[in-house]
C-alpha cells in the first residue's frame, strides 16, 4: 500500500511518497486531488504562464482560485505541493503576492482560516486514500496547546542538518548579512529586537537564530514570527507609536492619484503629487523586456501611462542603472533616458 508524509508550513502542503518513478502517483493522488478542490468550490485552471513558457510541464501544474484566495498545484517527481496566497495584502515583492513570504500571516483572518481549514481537509482526504505521516511546522506558531515557541524552535535545532555540535544549533557564520539588523548593529542570539508588524505597528520579541539571514522571534508562549534580519532593529525606534507602513502609504497615494487622473480630477491629483513628490517631476520606469511601466513600489508591470508607478528622478535612475540593458525611465516632456547607451 502507498505511502505519503505531508509537511504542512506556512500555506502550502507537501505531498511526498518515496518512490519518484511512480507513474501511478499522477493518476492516483495528484488528478483526485484536483477534483477533490472542486467538489470544494474551487476553480482549478491552467496554469498559462507554464503553459506558455515550459509547454512540457503544463499538465502537472493548476491554478485553483476562491474568492481572494488562489493556489498553485504542481506535480513535480514524487512530490506534489499546493500553496495558497491572497490577493488582498499589500505588495511587497515585485513579481506579486505568490512569491511574499509569511503568506499565512498576511492573509484577512477569514481568509487564513479557510487555508488552514483546506490543510486539514487534504489530509482528511488523503487519510482515506493512503498510509500517511503528519508534520505540520504550524503547530507551534498557531495552535495553542500543540507546543510553545520555546519548544518548537528547539525541536527545529535538534533535528537540523546544519546544527553546531559545539552550541547545540545553527550558527550565522562569518557572513555580516545574517546578523547585521535593520539599524546596522549585530543581533544577538537571545536578545530584545524590535520590528515592524505588518499593520506597520512596533512589535517587540526574543530573537532566536534560525538559518542563513533569517530569525525567529519569540513575542510570546504561543507566538512565533520567522523574520530577516533587515527586517529587525536592536535598539527600539525613537518613537514607538508612529507606524512604519511607508510601502502601505505610497501605494494608496499613488493609487488615489491614479484615480484622480483617470476621472480627470486634476487639481486632487495636483495635490496627490505634492505630498508624494513635493515640487519635482515624477518619473515612470519602463521595461523593454515587457513592453511595459513598473507599477508602484517595483512591484508589478502595466501597459497603462495612468495606473504606471511614479518614482523620484534619484529612485527610477537607481533602479534603470541596476538593470540597463533592460530598463529605461520616462520623465515629464516625453523625456526617455537609456543607461545602456550612456555607459557605452
């Protein structure tokens, strides 16, 4: 009889099987699978982007979508992975929400619910099919009971490949990057940092190593964030009750300006510019690759001038000199400038 270990984190699961050259494992687990999420009400689809790209693979990826959720399945060897994210929290990484980290964390309180309701209900499903093993690395970050902060981050050292047989866990190594926090000092396994929650409030915790450039913070018996150093300040902010949400506030201004121009409301949008831009001209950023404009905080593409992001000279010159074989800005009187030409 087959059998499978699911590893639950964050919000995706993984299906594993020890045999990777099980052809019956495509038709046996991953296509029921997928019929299993419609009988549930979600919409399963090509994955298009695959499809274009990598022909060859589109049969074993699907796109599922609920409400603001949406999913990937992939079937790839012996493993098949479903990860779920929303559409509703701001942007932080450029190529959209699929590829944030901390996904679970994001999401509206319904909305996580109802993913960790689907975890339980795959494993149900699975139950009924097969042999299966559980290890569910959110356990000890959202159930109360199931295991303190404490307890999991030490369970996670004793059965990490990279412990230090000396101090008993993972170490930062030599490499600054991993220890040097947001205000440039060194963080200390076991001591006070601070961060910004992503209601842009300061939260104080216990740093814990963790791996590479990421920590644990322990900010209470159940509460456990996974966090970068960058993302951590040693000393607490001068003032604790400002939020640091300045990605949240330039996204809805320059989507209220957006908004102004498009309704052709220009003294509102007028006004927008000012508080974003002061007296200087805005920028856009254009991708030749794409055929299209950065979006607001470098995170997405459009065709459309009007929703295009807007950027201080100094921000779109720094981004278009990173990339300029790929890159070029746009400025006021149809101004275009290329970095590819002016460096050759």
């Amino acid at each position: 009889m087959r059998s499978v270990k699911v590893n639950i984190n964050d919000s995706s699961v993984g299906i594993w099987q020890d045999c990777a050259d099980d052809p019956t494992f495509r038709s046996e687990i991953f296509q029921p699978l997928l019929r299993q999420l419609k009988r549930r009400g979600w919409q399963v689809s090509v994955d298009a982007d695959i499809k274009s790209r990598y022909p060859s693979l589109s049969k074993n990826n699907r796109i599922v979508t609920r409400g603001d959720l949406v999913g990937s399945v992939e079937l790839t060897g012996r493993v098949i992975k479903v990860e779920v994210w929303a559409t509703t929290w701001p942007i932080d990484n450029r190529n959209g929400p699929r590829y944030d980290f901390r996904k679970l964390s994001r999401m509206a309180y319904l909305d996580r619910l109802r993913v960790l309701l689907e975890h339980r209900r795959i494993v149900e499903w699975l139950r009924g099919r097969t042999d299966v093993t559980v290890k569910d690395l959110n356990a000890g970050r959202v159930c109360r009971g199931a295991s303190t902060a404490l307890k999991f981050i030490h369970d996670g050292y004793d059965e990490s490949w990279h412990r230090d047989k000396i101090a008993g866990r993972p170490l930062p190594g030599p490499y600054v990057r991993n220890f040097t926090s947001a205000d440039g000092l060194s963080i200390e396994h076991g001591s006070t940092v601070w961060f910004a929650h992503t209601d842009g409030r300061i939260h104080r915790g216990t740093a814990y190593y963790n791996l590479n450039n990421m920590w644990w913070v322990v900010c209470g018996p159940y509460v456990l964030r996974n966090l970068g150093a960058h993302e951590l300040f040693c000393n607490a902010p001068a003032n604790l009750r400002a939020k640091h949400n300045q990605r949240q506030r330039r996204l809805k201004l320059e989507a209220e300006l957006s908004s102004a121009v498009r309704r052709m409301d220009f003294v509102r949008a007028d006004q927008l510019k000012r508080i974003l831009f002061g007296n200087a001209a805005p920028w856009m950023i254009y991708a030749r690759d794409h055929n299209a404009y950065y979006r607001a905080n470098y995170s997405g593409y459009t065709t459309d001038t009007i929703s295009a992001g807007r950027y201080t000279r100094d921000e779109a010159e720094k981004e278009a000199r990173r990339v300029p074989h790929e890159l070029e800005i746009h400025g006021p009187d149809a101004e275009r400038i290329r970095f590819d030409r002016a460096a050759a």
